[in-house]
C-alpha cells in the first residue's frame, strides 16, 4: 500500500490546523484492473471528511450550508461572485463519438481534479447529477468509477438532495394546473388549440411516449393526447441549469410556452398565474450541491440534462461557484463533443459569458477501433490498422473545437485491455500528426496519481498556449433554420438538412412568436456524426432529417428532434436494476 499524506490533495495550500483536521489517503498503487475491488467496494471503504471540513478548505463558510446529513450540502448561489469567476481557469472535458459503454468523461474528470491537486493546485469539480433512468437502465451510476469516484457515491446516484424531484414535480404541477385550467374554464369558452407541454418523469419507460388522459368520463377531465419525457428532457431541468439567480429562476417559467389557444394565441405559464408557485417548489433545487472526491477534493454536483435530447451540462450556477472558488474548474459536458460541447459553447458559454481556457478530449483505445471498421466484440482485442483508422473520429472533433477558438489536448483514459504499443500509437498521432498535447489517464486504478501526467500537461498548456476568445459557428441574428444548418454542415459534416413538415410549421411560429434570436438545441443520437446511430467514424454523404422543434421559451433554446431519437428512453432487455441490492444496509450494483 502507498500511504499519500493528507498534504498531497487540495488541502495542500490550506492552513496547518486545516490539514491536521483530515486524514491521509490511502490508495493501492495498480497496473490493471485485474483482482480490483468493485466501485462499490471501493466507495464503501473510503474515508468521507464531514461536508462542512471539504466547505472550509476553499474557503466557504460552514455556516453558510445547508446540510444533507454529513457529506452534502447546499451551497447558496449567492456566494458566486462573478469577479472572483472571471480570474478562474475553467477546463471543459469532451470526448470523441462513444460507445454504448461510454469513453469515461466523469472518470477522467474527477481523475484531473485528483491530479492537479496532487501537483499543488486548487481545483474544484462541477459536474452533473445522474438520472435514474440510466442508472437502473443500461448505464449504471454516474459518479465516476474505481479510485476516481465521487462520494457518497449512492446518494448522488439515487435522490442525492431531492433536486431531480422538485424538477418533476415542478414540470408535473404545471400539467395538472393547465388541465385544471381547461377544464375549469371550460363553460366560458376556453380551449386549447394545441398543448405543447409534456409531462415527465425520471425513469426509463417507452410505455408513457405517448398516453390518452381523462378518460372515464367529464369528471375526470377532457379526454386528450398526451406524453411523457425523462426528467432530464425536461424544460424545467434547461431552466435550472440556465438561471442565473431566482429572478432569472421565476422571470423563465413565467416564459414557458404551454400551448396555442383555439384562438391562436400563445398561452403561458404566466397566463396561467402560477409562477411563483413553482418557483417555490424549486427554492431549494437551485442551490447547487457540494460533495467530495475519493480524495477529498470538492465537487459541485448539480442539474442532470442529457446531452444526447437537451444541451447536456450541469448549471451555470455549479460551474461558476466552482470558478468562484477553485484556481481551476473542471467541468464536462456529456457525450461525444458534437453533441455536448457544442451545446456547452453555444447555449451555456453564450448564456453565462464564459469560455474554458482549455478543452480536453478524452478518447479510449476501444471507441477508436469502433470507429476505425471493427467489429464491436472485438475492440478489446490489439488492432493497430483499426486503431489507425479510427483516427478520424478524433481528428474531425479536434477540428471542430478548434474552431471555437479551443485549445485541445488529447487524454486516452486507459483500460486493462490497452497495450503499451497501442497507446504510443495514440501518442504518436497526437503529438506528432496533430500537435496537440496528449496524457493518458489512470485514475481509475491508481487514483490522483494515475492522472498526474494529464494534470501538468494541462497546467502547462494553459500557461503556455492558452484558448482564443470564443467563437461562436452562428450569430444570434441567424435564423433557426440557418442555425440548425450551420451545426449540422460544420460540426456534423452533413450535406443537407431535411426538414420535415411539422418542422416547418413550427418554424413558422417560431418566427411568428419572435423566438428566431434563441440557439438551438439539436437532439440526434450520441453514437454518430449523423442521425443514424450505426454510421460511426467520420460518416459522408449523409443529411440530417429534423422531425419536429420544440419551442423552449422559458429556457430560450429550440430543441431540433433530428432522425429517430426519443426523449423518453426505453430500457434493455437485461436493465441495470437487476444487479442493484441492498444487503446488510449497503447499495451495490449503482457501478
């Protein structure tokens, strides 16, 4: 065993009486992942400092929390302090297209806080909270994995601080009060001409897609066409993790757009005279969250949007207390870059008015090979011509968040099953073809350790080669169309884009409400460039076919539904819930 002393982690730079108050970090010194302990094992046997010690080691006064038993809390947003923010060194993490086991990107994540804070410097972690529906579905829990976790690794993967709940009951309360609506004003001459607004709810569960209520007579309201999305989907969870304070919080939902009435005008949330009322309900869910890595290092855990169906990063809120507070902020945004960063650059840096100094794409030996032609029961296996030619992926998402002005490094996040050849291969690429840093991550084994390389090569790069000022691929002058045009063409590489007929009428009243000055928020499968979630690598020749839009007013961001894609997953034949049990009062199987 390798002890750390308690002055490797963050605490580094803090006060002696500080260091003293925290124990040393024990951590096995591994070279692969055979004979490691599960996740869950893992996360049962580490040492957990009181929430209000990881508050106080960057300066956050304890009795400014609002504690969730003794390792989370609430953080009052008013503690962000925008100067403060702007002298912060923010790190967005990517990656390259995934697999349906994903490349990594909350392991790396947490790895580089651990390895930076290992190097001396302080930084803090913002990241998302995890949904239940991939949770008991086909992903499994959320909060980073082996000796790169973040704790208490159940509650962050369950209820953490109720914050997806109030978001479903805010979303589910608006639909029951327009309902109510409806059918109380019914006799007057009120009706809808359309309903827009869905209900949702955060489980896996094709079934509730599409759904008829009131049926059983009038007294059971107006029989009408209806639908569920996942929580994630949500308007609501867009509005949290946009607001900038409660005002901004209540002046959102008073916008949303639940329906066209039957004499053609918008109807709203403010119309229906409830804002304050689900204001309320989200009172405590806008505070962010603050937690601990396996090594002490504070994480703001807060907001959940899936990338794949919404704009996939956790609230403006988390990562600017994150900068308010650390040196350096890490943050990611989900998915494969196309999706998730691009969304991070054009809603929320647009939005929040901020800009990493830095992005880091990770990539895995495995999703290269996905990409370079082999077969998906073989990417585990050596295959250096599948490897190379897998390249592409990278190359083409290097590419694109370079045009943003990024600094890109690489960082291959090592399995057991990578040889020392295929990563040299790796490295070669990068920094001899490419030239851009690259590290390969093995926090997952070896914890802040294994992610020292990537640390300092980030430290490094942001002191010597730090990113231009953002640039942005479409103006707000655009019009939706153009903006949905210039995503696909530059970021996706599509030729055409097929907007099919409901698309059309929605971007007639897009227009006709005055909206034309939002960005957009294109929902297509994670799995490719294209719609299509089986043309991996670099597809060509290939259009983008936009099903629908979605007008979210409140969040001010239209969603493009693009190819098949669901905004209510289903779940696999064999889900993740039929490994989760509770034995002997322990959860095991949220990994």
């Amino acid at each position: 065993m390798l002890v750390f002393s308690a002055e490797y982690p963050y605490i580094c730079n803090q006060s002696d009486s500080l260091r003293q108050s925290l124990h040393p970090v024990e951590l096995p010194l591994l070279t692969s992942y055979h004979n490691m302990k599960t996740d869950s094992e893992i996360a049962h046997e580490a040492h957990l400092e009181p929430i209000a010690n990881i508050a106080r080691s960057i300066h956050i006064p304890a009795n400014t929390l609002e504690p969730y038993g003794k390792y989370v809390a609430k953080v009052p947003y008013t503690l962000v302090n925008d100067r403060r923010a702007a002298q912060s060194n923010l790190i967005l993490i990517t990656s390259i297209t995934p697999t349906k086991a994903g490349n990594g990107k909350t392991t790396v994540s947490v790895g580089l806080a651990l390895g930076m804070n290992r190097i001396g410097k302080n930084a803090v972690l913002a990241l998302r909270e995890p949904s239940m529906g991939p949770c008991f579905g086909m992903k499994g829990g959320a909060a980073g994995g082996g000796y790169a976790q973040v704790l208490p690794m159940e509650k962050i993967n369950l209820h953490l601080t109720g914050d997806f709940h109030a978001i479903t009951s805010a979303n589910n309360m608006i639909a029951a009060l327009l309902d109510n609506y409806i059918y109380q004003h019914e006799d007057e001459g009120f009706a809808m001409r359309e309903i827009l607004w869905r209900r949702v709810l955060d489980v896996n569960d094709r079934s509730l897609r599409n759904i008829v209520t009131g049926l059983g007579g009038h007294a059971n309201g107006l029989v009408q066409g209806g639908g569920f999305d996942i929580t994630p989907a949500s308007e609501i969870m867009a509005i949290l993790c946009l607001a900038q304070d409660e005002a901004d919080l209540r002046r959102r939902i008073e916008n949303i757009l639940l329906g066209i009435t039957i004499s053609g005008e918008p109807f709203t949330v403010k119309d229906l005279g409830v804002a304050g009322a689900i204001t309320a309900i989200l009172s405590e869910a806008i505070h962010p969250n603050l937690v601990q890595t396996i090594e002490q290092t504070p994480v703001f855990v807060h907001g959940g949007p899936f990338a794949n169906i919404a704009h996939g990063c956790n609230s403006i809120l988390a990562t600017k207390m994150a900068m308010t507070f650390g040196d350096y902020a890490i943050t990611e945004a989900g998915f494969g870059a196309d999706l998730g960063a691009e969304k991070f650059f054009d809603i929320k840096c647009r939005r929040a008015g901020i800009a990493p100094r830095l992005t880091v794409i990770v990539a895995t030996t495995q999703a290269l090979k996905m990409h370079g032609g082999v077969d998906i029961k073989e990417i585990k296996e050596p295959n250096a011509e599948g490897l190379r030619a897998g390249f592409a992926n990278l190359d083409k998402h290097i590419r694109n968040i370079q045009s943003f002005g990024q600094t890109v490094v690489v960082c291959l996040n090592r399995f057991d099953t990578d040889t020392d050849e295929e990563l040299e291969l790796v490295r070669r690429h990068c920094e001899d073809v490419l030239h851009v840093g690259f590290a390969v991550n093995r926090a997952f084994t070896d914890g802040g350790e294994g992610a020292v390389e990537l640390a300092r090569l980030v430290v490094d790069t942001i002191a010597s080669r730090p990113s231009q000022p953002l640039r942005l691929p479409y103006a707000e002058s655009d019009s939706i169309e153009q903006k949905i045009i210039h995503v696909a063409r530059n970021i996706y590489g599509a030729d055409r884009v097929i907007f099919k007929t409901a698309a059309k009428k929605k971007l007639r009243r897009i227009k006709e409400l005055g909206f034309e000055h939002f960005p957009v928020c294109i929902a297509k499968t994670q799995y490719s460039f294209s719609d299509n979630a089986k043309a991996y690598g670099v597809p060509t020749d290939f259009d983008i076919t936009i099903q629908d839009l979605v007008i979210n007013a409140g969040a001010e961001m239209i969603v493009a539904e693009a190819g098949d894609i669901m905004r209510m997953p289903g779940l696999p034949k064999s889900p993740q819930a039929e490994r989760i049990d509770i034995v002997n009062g322990e959860i095991h199987g949220l990994s």
